[in-house]
C-alpha cells in the first residue's frame, strides 16, 4: 500500500464514504479484547430494559473503525498522528447487524509539517454517531 504524499494531498480531497460491517458476534469479540463487558452491547433484553432501541456498539469499536478508513486512505496506521472525536449518537446494532458510512474531506494542509487535517464524517442508520472527528495525517 502506497503512503499518501503532499504532492497528491490538497484542500478538499475526499475520502470516499464507506461503510463499515459490524455484527453481534464483533461486539463479544471486542468487548473481550477491550474488557468492556457492559450488557448494552451484548444483551438486547438489557439493552431495551434501559431505554435503548437494540444492543449498541462500542463508542471505542466506532471510533477505531473510523480510524481505520483513514489509515488505509494514509496508507500506514503510523501516518495518523492524532485522531480526536466526540460520541454524539450510538450505533444501533440490531440481530442482523448494523453499520457506520465513514468519509472524509481534507480541511487544511501543512506544507512545512508536511500533515494533512481530515474531518471526518461517521454516520449509522442516518444519523452522525460521531462529531467533530478530526485526524491530522503525516504526509510524505
């Protein structure tokens, strides 16, 4: 995979939109690699019993696949330099599994740091599940 240069990088570059899979099966896995075993995301009684619509995933799990979209758009996971957002909406997930759009438009380009900022944009079901998602990517 090619890393991304500042040759190829200007102001108002997208990233595609694209949607990230995620079942039920992906939420147990998760919550056992992260020790987030808090039953809204793995149990749908609880998870009604608390006012939720369905179990819900990870605020983190949605942030990381977030970040994955943008680190294949760099072309190396140790291009993205930071990576911020604030958890707005969860990510329903209903038995048959849900989903999040993610894309992304280059605000501004450093030339003498050589990095680029990228809002991005997290949607699931129509709603934005993530706000003011920024990632600021080094650039070769």
């Amino acid at each position: 995979m090619a890393v991304r240069t500042l040759a190829e990088t200007s102001v108002g570059d997208t990233i595609e939109s694209r949607s990230v899979t995620v079942g039920r099966d992906s939420l147990v896995a998760y919550a056992n690699a992260s020790g987030d075993q808090n039953p809204i995301h793995q149990d749908e009684a609880f998870a009604t019993s608390v006012g939720l619509p369905d179990v819900i995933a990870h605020g983190m799990w949605t942030m990381g696949a977030a970040g994955s979209v943008v680190e294949e758009w760099a072309g190396d996971g140790g291009r993205v330099v930071e990576f911020g957002t604030r958890f707005t909406k969860p990510v329903v997930v209903p038995k048959d599994g849900g989903a999040i759009e993610v894309g992304g438009v280059v605000k501004s380009v450093d030339e003498q740091t050589r990095r680029a900022t990228v809002e991005m944009t997290v949607t699931s079901g129509g709603d934005r599940v993530l706000g003011r998602c920024l990632a600021v990517v080094q650039l070769d």
